[in-house]
C-alpha cells in the first residue's frame, strides 16, 4: 500500500507538469508586468493571502482523524460535519452583502483571530468545545477568504488604479501556488503527525503561527478599504430567486451543480472512514487528492482550446467521471466486497472531477448567471447541503454498518440526474459559451474552503 502511495505521489507529479506546461503552451501568452508599484501591491496581498491558506491546507488532512482520536463515534463526527456545513453556508451567504458593508482590513483580522481560536479547540478533549471549534472554522475561513479578494480587488481598482485585467495575473499567481502548497500540506502534516508521531492535533497547531504572522503583515503593509454599503442582502436573493425561476439555462446550471456538490459535500466527510486505518498515511493520501485537482486545471484548459470541448459540454464529463468514482467506491465499500485499493482510485477519479469542475463552473456562471451570480449562487448552496446534511444525519453510521455504502449509492443516483440535466443544460447552452482559461484551485467557485475539509 505504501508503495503504491509512494510510486503515485511522482507519477501524478509528473503528470501535473507536463499537462501544465503542454497547456500554458497551447493557451494565450499572459503578458508579465514589470511594475515596479504594481509587484510590490502584488506581493503584499500573495505572501498573507497563501500564508492563510497554508494554514487552512494544514487543518485538512487530519480533522476527521483527529474527532476519532479523541474517541468519538461516527454518528457525533457526522454532527460536528453537518454543524461545519451549515455554518460555511451562513457565512458564504452573509459574504454576499458584509464584504461590501464592512471594513474588509479589520474583518481580515477579527476573521484571521477567529481562526486561531478554532485551531485552539482542537486541543480540547470536550465534545461540545469542539463543535463550537468547528463552527468558528466554518464561519472564519468561509468570510477570510471573501474579504481577502475584495479588499485586493478595491485596492487594485479603485486606490491604484492598476489596469483591471491585472487583476487575473494575480489571481492566476495566488490559484497556482495555493495547488502547490496544498499537496506540501499534506506531506508535512504526514510528516509531522505520523512520522513524529506527534498525534493528530500536530498540524492544527503548525496552522497558528502561519496565522499570527499572516496578520502581521497585513497590520504593517495594508490600508483600510471599504466597498458599496448600498448593496442589500435581500435584493440579491429576490432577484437570485427570480434568475432561477424565469430562466431555463440558469435552472439547469444551478440543478448540475447542486447535485454534483452535493455528493462533494458527502466525499467530504467520507474519504477519512474510508482509507484510514492502521499504517494509513492520511496526509500523504490528502497530497494525492490535491496533486489529481490541481491536474484537473490544466486538463480543463486542454479539453477547451486543444480538443475543442464547449465549456458548456464539460459539466457532462465531470458528472460521467463522478458517477464512475461513485459506482466504484459502491461497489468497493459494500461489506462483500470491500477494496482499499479500488476506494482510493475512486475518490482520486473523483477530485480530478473536482479540479475539471471549478475553473468550467466559475466559466459557466459568468456566462449563464450573468449580472448575478452572488444572488444565484446563494440559492444554489440550499439544497448542496439539505442533500450533504439530510444524508449524513439519516444514514451514517446505520446499526446494519452500511451507512457508507448506502451514502455512496446515494451519491451515484445524485451524479446520474446531474449528467442527464447537464446533458439538457448542453442542448440549451449550446456550443457558444466560450472556452475558459480559469485556474482551478481557487477560493471563487460557489463552496468555499478546500474540498476534502
């Protein structure tokens, strides 16, 4: 088994490299600034902008392994999961309106202190501490990353006044080193809770100091900025709503990826379960599922300018890879039949869904949900967690021990209904949406934090 993880790791490594530059090559050539004012803005949003994210990378390998370590049933895991989607979904749709309304350098701060709190409890044996740890993640890390790109965006707009398609180079820098870092994560969280044998809790402690001196930083090198306080909550939702109702492709878009992160939302919480135990090196296995993502960017960008692929046609190569990961990992956890082996390909097949999935849907929305995207999106996140949460509460941890295959059946019905309305969503798109360039691995698609969190 180990052999294996260590022979994958460079394989998928090497994969990564070719397909990246082969697709930078066959993709129009970004023109590098030589600003001096320009690099200097840049640099000091990128170092405490991936400081924060190495540090929310730290805390995810670990997190459901750390709940067990502490002696806690599945069933009470499950509650702290669903507690943790609720509150990021809260607080993605609070993002909405509060990154417009509040200073963005002060929030960065009270959200960053938040953060280290939630690092804190995890010190804590106590069931109900922990919950309340999870609820500050949700919120801290689903605001932090919010207010972060809108303050960069105003300062890069409205204080420099920078050329606005600036603004992607740096979008593009931040998406590929946040991929880069997410797989060392998994090697140093590896390193440190396994190797040392420093337990589970290792890494959410590595993830303070990243923290402190991230906002650091921003308290010596960043000014206060505010946005546009007019923007109301509730006019958002309504015309969301609207959008939803009144306009057929912008349905069938919101239904897609409802579904598909709906089973996302379920990998999420299922992937410990699955692969851990004895000998199991968890954060090495994390650095696979982060090296298959960031393959799934530059395969996106291959499949829409070398093959020619309509972005509106690959929703339905993701669901069809989602789908293959789901019968796989049904048919791999059923009691009669479970296989190690077959459960990590399946769920590596399904983050190369992932990585293929956020650069076309962020493509999609642009295109489809148009002047309102915010408003759709809010809606979009309901039934992405009544699926994630309902399921968990009602199956996992089933006295007959198929919860998990139950969930994965589930999972498997949800991506079969998204291929065939990504299909429908293909007839009534059509063709003309447009190729997207988009990096994957961003903190812009509809979920916010890392995907296997």
């Amino acid at each position: 088994m180990l052999d294996v993880i260590h022979l994958l790791i460079p394989g998928l490594t090497g994969i990564y490299t070719a397909f990246h530059l082969y697709a930078r090559a066959t993709s129009p050539k970004q023109s590098k600034v030589s600003n001096p004012n320009f690099n200097v803005f840049q640099r000091s949003y990128l170092i405490p902008y991936l400081l924060a994210t190495l540090a929310d990378w730290f805390q995810a390998p670990y997190l459901y392994k750390l709940y067990h370590y502490y002696g806690f049933l599945e069933q009470q895991i499950a509650v702290i999961y669903v507690v943790g989607f609720i509150s990021t979904v809260i607080a993605s749709t609070l993002a909405s309106t509060l990154v417009h309304k509040a200073k963005r350098k002060q929030f960065v701060l009270v959200l960053t202190t938040v953060n280290i709190v939630s690092c804190l409890t995890k010190l804590s044996w106590n069931y109900h501490v922990l919950l309340v740890g999870r609820i500050l993640a949700g919120f801290s890390i689903t605001l932090l990353f919010s207010f972060y790109q809108e303050w960069y965006v105003y300062q890069h707009n409205d204080f420099h006044g920078f050329p606005e398609e600036w603004i992607e180079l740096t979008f593009n820098k931040a998406a590929f080193w946040n991929g880069v870092l997410a797989v060392a994560c998994g090697l140093v969280s590896h390193f440190f809770a396994d190797t040392l044998a420093l337990t589970p809790v290792a890494p959410f402690m590595l993830a303070i100091p990243l923290l402190i001196l991230s906002a650091c930083i921003i308290v010596t090198n960043w000014d206060e900025n505010c946005g546009n306080p007019s923007i109301k909550f509730r006019t958002l939702c309504v015309e969301g709503l609207k959008d939803i109702l009144l306009n057929k492709s912008i349905m069938l878009l919101a239904i897609v990826q409802s579904l598909f992160e709906g089973a996302l939302y379920l990998y999420v919480f299922l992937w410990t379960p699955v692969l851990d135990g004895p000998g199991k090196p968890i954060g090495m296995i994390f650095a696979l599922f982060m090296l298959c993502i960031i393959i799934g960017s530059p395969l996106q960008v291959i499949m829409t300018t070398k093959l020619k692929v309509s972005t509106a046609t690959v929703p339905i190569v993701v669901c069809l890879l989602g789908l293959c990961s789901s019968l796989c990992l049904t048919y791999a956890t059923h009691p009669a039949t479970q296989s190690w082996n077959l459960s990590l390909f399946g769920i590596l097949l399904f983050e190369l869904a992932c990585g293929i999935h956020i650069p076309s849907i962020n493509k999609l929305q642009s295109v489809v949900f148009k002047d309102n995207t915010v408003g759709v999106v809010n809606w979009v996140r309901v039934p992405v967690n009544v699926i994630a949460c309902a399921c968990l509460m009602s199956l996992h941890g089933s006295s007959d021990n198929m919860g998990t295959h139950k969930l994965f059946m589930i999972c498997s019905g949800l991506l079969l209904v998204a291929v065939f309305v990504a299909s429908v969503l293909r007839c009534v798109v059509g063709s003309d949406t447009g190729n997207g360039n988009t990096p994957g691995l961003s903190r812009s698609s509809s979920y916010s934090g890392n995907i296997t969190a």
